[in-house]
C-alpha cells in the first residue's frame, strides 16, 4: 500500500450565510491522480483554496506526507510541499516564462542578499542550477522555445502549460490542478492531457478539479464527487459516473444513468 | 564585435563623466553643485526603485528614510547636541565629530531599520492604501521633525542643523569642503563632491543591477505581478516586502548622510512632502524598474528645471511678465508641465523596459 | 466642559468640509481607481473664484448672503467646468496605462493648479470678506455663528441630495453600476464616459462648495490653501472605506472631530510635550491606527482574494 500524500477529515468553511464546505475528507496515496468534480458552486475550489493556504477552515484536519500542517499561511503550504495552479491561470505577466519557472525554484534554493550583491561562488552555481532546471521544466511541458518571451504573450494553452512546468519547479509531493482544461478548445486539451499523463507516469501525485468528463475519466484512479459542499460520492471514475446522486447532483431528479 | 561597439560606448560615456565636471565648471561653481544634488537624486530614485519598480510597493513617504539618514549624520557631526545638552557637551568638548566612516553605515542602518518598521503595519493594505499609510508616515516625521525643538530641542525645529561637518578623510587628510588639488589640478569643493557622488551612484547601479538579476529580485518581481500567485510559489512575502522597504530606506539613508554633508545645513523643509512626489514621479517618468530609465528621469527632474530657471533668468521673464512668472514658479511650472505630458505621451516612461520576448505566433496542433 | 461643545462643535464644521471632499475622492475611486490628487485643488479654485466674484461685486449694493450665493454658483461652475475638462484631458486617455501613469499626471495637476492659481491670484493670503452676519449664538458654554450654521445646514442638504441623486435617478444607477462593473454596465447601454465625467463633475461641485465654506469659516484664501484639507479629506475617506459614500461621510466628520477635540486637548493629554502644532497629522495617525486593525477601513467591504 502506498503512502498517504494527503489526509484531509471534516473541512469545513462557512462564508456569512453560505456553508462553503461540510465535513470534506479526502485521502490521497503517492502516485495517484485523484479528481474532484461537482456542479458549479459545488465547493470545489474553496476546498483547494482551504488545503493550499488561501482560506483558513472552520474545522477539519490535514496531515501531508503524514505529519499535520496548518492550512493557514500560503507560502507554509507550499514549502510544505502542495503545488497548485488556479483556475484563472496566475501567472507572473511581465516576466519572461523562464523568469516563471525560476520562481517556481525559490523555495528549495537559499541565495539570499549578501550572495546576490557579492555575486558570491556558492550565489552563481546556484542561479546557473535555476536557470538550468527551468529550462528543463520548459522543455519537459514542451513550451521551451518561449523561454525568453513574456508570460502574457503565451497563447492561453501554453500559459497553463507554463503554470503548471512553475508549480513542478517547487518540487512537490502534490501537485494541485485546478480545472486546468478550462477554457481550452479541443486541441489544447489533447495536448494538455498527454501532460498530464507525463506527470502521472513519471510517479507524481496529483489532485485535479475538471469538468471535462473525458479528462477525468482518462486520467483519474478515483474520483470524489462534491455538491453543495458535501461529499456525495467517492469512487473509480466508472462507478461514479453511474452513481445516482451525483446524475441527480449535475442533472437534477428524474435521470437515470446510460 | 558588437561586445566592441558596447565597450566603445562605456568607455566614451566613463570619459565624459570625469572630465564633465571640469567643463561644468567654466560655467561656474553653481552648475557643479547642481550636478551634484542630481546625483544625489539619481541615488534616491534608485533606492526608491527598488521598493517601487521591483517590489511594486508604492511608497510615497520615502523622502523620510532621506531625512533620517540626513539628521542621524546632522546630530553626530554638528554643535547642536552639545550645544543643546550640556552634559553631552561635557563628554564631548571638542564637539561632536562622528567620523564619516561611522556614520555612513550607521545611517544606512537606521534609515534601513526604519524602512522596515515603517514597512511593518502596511504589510496586508492593498496598493492604493499602502501609498497613503506611507504617505501619512512621511509628514509624520517630517512634523516631529519640525517639533522636536520643544520642551527638549532634539531636532532644532525649523531652524534646522547648521554648521555640520563636510566630509573629510582625515587618514589623508582630505577634505571635501574645501578646494584643493588632484592629480596637480585645482579642484572645487564641489568637483571633489561630484567624484564622491558619482563614486556611490556606480556602486549603487551595480547593487542594483546584481539585485535585479538574482533570486531574491524575482521574487520581488513576483510579489509585485501576483502576490497572491508568489505566495502559493513558496515565496514569503511579507519578509521580501520588508527587505525591499528596507533596502530601499537604505539608498535613502546614505543619501541622506551625503545630502547633509554636501549642504552643511538641513531643516525639515527639504523632507516635504513634495520631495517624496518628485522621487516617485522620476521613477515613474523615467521608466519604473528600469535603472537607465530611472536616473534619466531624475537627473531630468532635477537638472532641467535649473537650466530652464536659468534660461528665464538669462531672459529676464520677470520684467516680461510683469512680476508674475520668476524663477521658481517656471521651475514649478515645467515640473508639472512635464509630469502631465509625459505621462500622456509615453505612459510607460521616458526609457521603460525594452519589450524582450515579443508576442509568440501561434501554437502548432 | 465649555472646551468639549466648542470643539465638537468646531469639529462638525470641519468635518464637513472634509465630508464634501472625501465624497468627491471616494466617488472617482470607486469608479476609475484613481486617487486624484489634484481634488484638493479643486476646493482652492473654488474659494478663490467665489472670492473673486465677490471683489467684483463688492460694490453692486447686493445684500451679503446674495453676493455668497452667486459666487457659489460662479465657483460650481467654474470647478465642474474644470474637472470636466482635466478628467478629459489628462486622465481618459491614461484609462488603459499602467496603473501609476494616472497618478503621477494627476499629482502634475495638482502642481500646475497650484502654481496657474499662484500666477493669476498671486501668492499672497487674501482676507475672505464676512458677508454674513457674525454675531454669535450661545450655545451651552460654546459659540456658533451664522456662517457655521449654515454650513453644517448646507452640508446636510447637500448629502441628502447626494443620496437622492445616487439612490433614486437613473445617472445615480448608472454610476452605482459602472463603480461595480464597468464593462457589463457597457453592454447594459450605460456609456461609462459619460458617467465618469458625471462623477467628476458632481465631485467638483462638492469640493467647491466646501472651499466656499472653508473660506467663510476660516477667513482667508490663498494658492495652497487645497493642499492639506484635500490630503486629509482623503485619508478620511479611506479610513472610511474607500469607494463607500457613507464612509466618506463618516470619516470626513470623524476626522474633524478628531482634529478639533485633538488640538483641544492634546496639550493637557500630554502634559504639555505635544502642542496643538501636531494637528496636522491627526489624520494619518488616526489612517494608520485604523487600517491596522481594519485593512478595510470603518465601512469598507473586505474584498476576498478569490483564487
């Protein structure tokens, strides 16, 4: 049996009025790609947002790589080893795509004032260890001959691509893809999940929001279903699709599964 | 060769620096010294690029680090203390002469310090905020500054510090506040003061430059394009955003320390408010995080409107206009003039970032 | 206790004036981003066109408050007229620039204003003449005059109609709607020009009448006399919360309450170390305090960072 990556029991999160999530769980084993689907407004995002950092939960625990971790501070999260990318794709715009990943290094290097002014042995063969391996992660999610050009003048697939070779680049023990197959035509998603599957091949965990039923079904070992913050449905990609509460769920009552 | 041609082009501008004082000169001892306060500009807006340009930190009370670095030098190198204190002046009866080599960095220090703690509360305010909190912090000091004079006279008010020391070396015996000879050659105090200033805007370019192709200059980058997006990379703002305050306060302090040495004299009137403006509008007007483009606009914000006062003076505006346009209402007005339209004209500045990495055709399938 | 209802009473008539102008600053902010810097000057033009309004008229044999209330109408015009044309000018075709372009022109605007107003009206302070009657009513222990009545009365009226204006007209909806999303109010049919110079212009004739009233309370007009009042009526708006009418509101008058009962008794609260002198800066000790411990300042919405 695997190791757990990531345990997460009884998030929950309340905004005024509205009980974003209740009692979320979810656990995930190395190597695994593990989808989070649901209807829109399901809760979806505000659960990546509450793992990652970016909320603080009301309630719930959350182990990574077994020891606990406080989802309270963003960069913590980070460093602790939870990558994501955003469904809006943020990337750094004025930057070059390689300035992006090089980012994307600076949580596992060190140089600091003293070696960047002195430009000190130990401050060049590190920023020549940055420059190098972003290049590699360029060249791994294929946007490499974009490498000097300016983040913003990507075309939208390459910029996802380029998000996701930055979240690589911070060496993570999970990657967290939220809905990286928005807003792609059909080609783009092809070429976006021979990436994804790369990733998965080459042994690393992922969590993955998608609506595109055909990435979730290609790429995922299970699947947890959300709707209206509640988990509704946990399984293999097969069982979940013929599962009545999540048909009810994204098609309302009265349907039933093919 | 054409690593020739920028070899070429360094070494003719290097000439032109040393030898544009002795020129300057044939002119006058009075546009020296404004080259000199130039420089002294280039290195405020160099320091305030940093928090600005880099980091995307609008601060627009910077001229504070300016003032803390100007009287931390004022109060250790003048009579005022001992002549406000006498206890101090007991300990010290042959007045304060805080070497320079001590106050610099303790300037540098301070102003640095007080970077960060002015830094410190503005931490989660959203832009605009962040640049009235700093705005706020700026004629904070300035007014205790200004008061300071009572019930105990720390400051002097607006009286201001007189009489502070020049800066000497005494190992060689050299003193910058007075004329003396270099090389065989009669040189100005104030030609003595510009190799010293241009000295410090050299190293500072460089500091800069190293600052910007380094780690720690991405990740203020990245702080300044997506915070929240930098944050989820691993990268702790808040210790980055205090660093770029602090470095920034730095530039600001030991052009402090110089400013006062240079001028003998400070009063709370040079760290207005409108000084702050003028370091962010040379900034912004030369081209944000582009050094070049940074010390053309301050050296045109500083500079030109000398020349141009000097131009209406050689013109006898006053008596044309009948009394109503004299000197320092042209500078004024051309100040303005230009904030205006060269914002309208070129918005990103007079010399921005050049656009490396042009738009990418479109994806093969 | 004479000192408290004369200061709080002091402090209301400040904080109106600071209401008037914080209005102004929150309604462009809440509509294009902009801290316009040049909104203090606005206030300046108006007291110095009202005053010399009344120079002209100072010998037509008009009653007092009738020669007030034309050079009102003279400094409305005159402020709308102008920031109509700035706004057109200087700060539309900076819409789509990086976002410190319109900044720093606006800053230049304040300086030009400043120096135009030094070069036509000359440096000097001039006395604002008392065309109302001053004698002064008793109030508890405290005074208040006619002029000072006035404008606490005007002010009301004023924001009452403000309120009317942005709740109940179709300009007010359309400015509510371009504020929240400019670009779908587009497609809605609303032109956001249109709207945005209203904005403009609707502040302008705020920040005019305040300079008129700051100019009968305080006595004297002069080119930098827009500078302070209009930094302070700023900051009031944002500790309000920048973008909300009401906090404008509250914060303008809070602030003059502040600086009123502050100057009041900083003295004695001190034991004599800090002197009334420390007035000025009130305002961005008070900014300061309350952004620590309210980032969105007193009425603002927190605006979540949605991923």
């Amino acid at each position: 049996m695997a190791d757990v990556v990531l345990n997460v029991t009884g998030a929950s999160k309340r905004f005024g009025g509205v009980q974003a999530l209740s009692d979320v769980g979810i656990t995930i084993r190395q190597g695994e790609v593990v989808g989070l689907i649901g209807p829109n407004g399901a809760g979806k995002t505000t659960f990546f947002n509450v793992i990652t950092g970016l909320y603080t939960p009301d309630s719930g625990t959350f182990e990574l790589g077994g020891k606990p971790y406080k989802p309270s501070a963003v960069h913590e999260v980070a460093k602790a080893g939870i990558a994501r990318t955003f469904q809006n794709i943020r990337l750094f715009p004025e930057m070059t795509a390689l300035e992006n990943v090089m980012v994307g290094r600076h949580l596992r290097t060190h140089s600091g004032l003293f070696g960047a002014v002195f430009r000190t042995r130990g401050f060049n063969d590190e920023e020549r260890a940055i420059a190098d391996r972003a290049r590699e992660l360029l060249e791994y999610v294929g946007i490499a001959r974009y490498a000097e050009f300016k983040a913003r003048t990507l075309s939208y697939g390459d910029q996802r691509r380029l998000e996701i070779a930055r979240a690589l680049a911070t060496e993570p023990k999970l990657m967290a893809l939220d809905e990286p197959a928005a807003g792609m035509n059909a080609t783009e998603k092809v070429v976006l999940r021979e990436l994804i599957d790369r990733i998965r091949k080459d042994g690393r965990t992922i969590l993955l929001i998608e609506h595109d039923v055909k990435l979730v079904m290609g790429l995922c070992d299970r699947v947890t279903v959300l709707d209206y913050g509640k988990p509704i449905a946990e399984g293999s990609p097969y069982d979940v699709q013929r599962n009545e509460k999540v048909i009810e769920a994204y098609l309302g009552a009265g349907h039933k599964a093919h | 060769m054409k690593d020739n041609k920028k070899l070429i082009w360094f070494l003719a501008a290097a000439f032109l620096l040393l030898v544009l004082p002795s020129v300057a000169q044939y002119a006058g001892n009075f546009w020296v010294r404004i080259i000199d306060f130039a420089l002294l500009y280039v290195l405020l807006a160099l320091g305030l690029n940093i928090v600005v340009g880099y980091a995307g930190l609008l601060d627009l009370g910077y001229i504070a680090f300016y003032a803390v670095g100007a009287y931390t030098f004022g109060l250790l190198a003048s009579p005022h203390l001992t002549e406000a204190f006498p206890a101090i002046g007991a300990i010290f009866p042959n007045g304060l002469h805080t070497p320079i080599w001590v106050a610099i960095p303790l300037g540098a220090l301070l102003a640095g310090f007080a970077g960060a703690l002015l830094g410190a509360p503005t931490l989660k305010l959203r832009g605009d905020y962040l640049a009235i909190v700093t705005l706020g912090f700026g004629e904070i000091i300035r007014v205790f500054l200004n008061n300071l004079d009572a019930p105990v006279n720390i400051t002097n008010g607006p009286k201001g510090l007189l009489q502070i020391d020049s800066f000497k070396l005494p190992l060689v015996g050299f003193d910058f506040g007075r004329p003396g000879s270099l090389f065989g050659l009669e040189v100005s105090s104030v030609t003595k003061y510009y190799f010293l200033f241009l000295a410090v805007v050299v190293v500072s370019v460089l500091i800069c430059y190293r600052l910007e192709r380094s780690r720690i200059g991405r990740a203020w980058m990245a702080i300044r394009e997506d915070e929240v997006a930098a944050k989820a990379m691993g990268i702790n703002t808040r210790n980055l955003k205090l660093l770029a305050f602090g470095m920034g306060a730095t530039f600001g302090g030991v052009s402090g320390t110089l400013f006062a040495t240079f001028q003998n004299f400070i009063s709370p009137e040079s760290f207005a408010l409108n000084e702050s403006i003028m370091v962010v509008a040379m900034v912004v007007l030369g081209g944000i995080g582009h050094i070049p483009g940074v010390i053309l606009g301050a050296l045109l914000l500083a500079a030109l409107p000398e020349v141009l006062r000097w131009v209406s003076g050689e013109l006898d505006l006053q008596s044309i206009t009948g009394g109503r346009l004299d000197a320092a209402i042209l500078r004024q007005l051309l100040i303005a003039v230009a904030m205006i339209a060269i914002m309208l004209a070129r918005p990103r500045g007079l010399w921005p970032q050049p656009e490396h990495g042009k738009a990418a055709p479109t994806p093969a399938s | 206790m004479d000192i408290l209802l004369q200061q709080i009473i002091n402090g209301l008539v400040l904080g109106s004036v600071y209401a008037l102008v914080a209005l102004g600053y929150t309604m462009v902010y809440g509509i294009i981003n902009l801290i316009n810097f040049a909104h203090g000057e606005v206030l300046m033009v108006g007291a110095l066109t009202s005053w010399s309004v009344i120079q002209v008229l100072a010998d037509s044999g008009l009653p007092g408050w009738l020669k007030l209330l034309l050079s009102l109408v003279a400094a409305v015009v005159v402020c709308a007229a102008l920031n109509f044309t700035i706004e057109k000018v200087a700060y539309r075709p900076l819409r789509n620039a990086p976002r410190l372009a319109p900044l720093i022109t606006a800053m230049g605007m304040s300086l030009l204003l400043q120096t135009l107003a030094m070069i036509i009206w000359k440096p000097n302070y001039k006395p604002y003449p008392i065309l109302l009657p001053s004698e002064p009513f008793h109030i508890g222990g405290a005074v208040i005059n006619v002029t000072q009545i006035l404008i606490l009365v005007a002010t009301a009226v004023t924001l009452v109609g403000l309120m009317w204006l942005v709740n109940r007209t179709k300009l007010g909806r359309a400015m509510r709607a371009t504020a929240e999303n400019p670009r779908v109010a587009a497609l809605m049919g609303v032109k956001p020009d249109m709207v945005i110079s209203a904005t403009f212009v609707i502040g302008a004739a705020l920040a005019a009448l305040a300079g008129v009233m700051y100019a009968a309370n305080y006595g004297s007009v002069q080119h930098t006399m827009g500078f302070l009042p209009g930094l302070k009526a700023f900051t009031a708006a944002v500790f309000g919360g920048i973008g909300n009418l009401a906090g404008a509101v509250v914060g303008g008058v809070l602030l003059g309450l502040i600086e009123a009962l502050g100057a009041g008794y900083i003295g004695t609260l001190t034991g004599g170390v800090l002197g009334s002198n420390y007035q000025d800066i009130f305002a961005f000790i008070v900014l300061i305090l309350v952004l620590t411990a309210r980032p969105q300042g007193l009425l603002g919405e927190r605006v979540a960072d949605r991923a």
